[in-house]
C-alpha cells in the first residue's frame, strides 16, 4: 500500500528462501492493530466499521431482552455498547459531515 497522494507505479518483489521471486500485489486498505487504513489515510472504513459492530451489540441487546426500563437499558449500554464505540474513537476526529 502506498500512502499519501503521490501515484507511485513502482512494483515490489520478494525473494524466497529457495531463490524463487514472488511479486507483491498492492492493496488499498490495512488493518493493522485493530485499526483499518487506507491508502488516502481517511478512517471511513474504520468508522464503519466500529458502528456496526456497536449496532450488532445493540441488535442483541434488543433481541435478548423484551422489557427493558431505561435503568437497565442504560447499563447494558454503558457496558457492552459504549466500550466498543470509545476503544475505536480513540484514532479518528470524525470532521467530514458524512462521517459525523
């Protein structure tokens, strides 16, 4: 992956240990330690992400409990939902309207 504007066209290779040489593909989104990436450094994809798996949890919380008062909404809330959603926001300041 490239990073940043500039359109490099340059091809990377690898060389086994038997000698045989292996050209590597270029990709346009990583995820490395738990953060996605992208070749244009925007974290859409990361957001996306990390919502929808806050709303996965909140799909189970739904489908789990039939009558939930708002005490005990809240704590399930704060306790399985808001987790995931401040582990993630900690790499993005989501500053594009589409984002927020």
């Amino acid at each position: 992956m490239t990073v940043g504007r500039a359109k490099s066209t340059s091809n990377y290779t690898m060389t086994l240990y038997e000698g045989s040489v292996i050209s590597l593909e270029r990709s346009t989104l990583e995820k490395d330690l738990g953060i996605l990436i992208d070749c244009q450094l925007n974290f859409t994809e990361h957001m996306f992400a990390a919502s929808k798996k806050a709303n996965g949890i909140m799909g189970v919380i739904r489908r789990t409990f039939t009558h939930l008062d708002l005490k005990c909404f809240g704590l399930l809330y704060k306790s399985l939902v808001r987790p995931q959603l401040e582990y993630k926001v900690s790499v993005w300041f989501p500053y594009k309207m589409k984002d927020i």
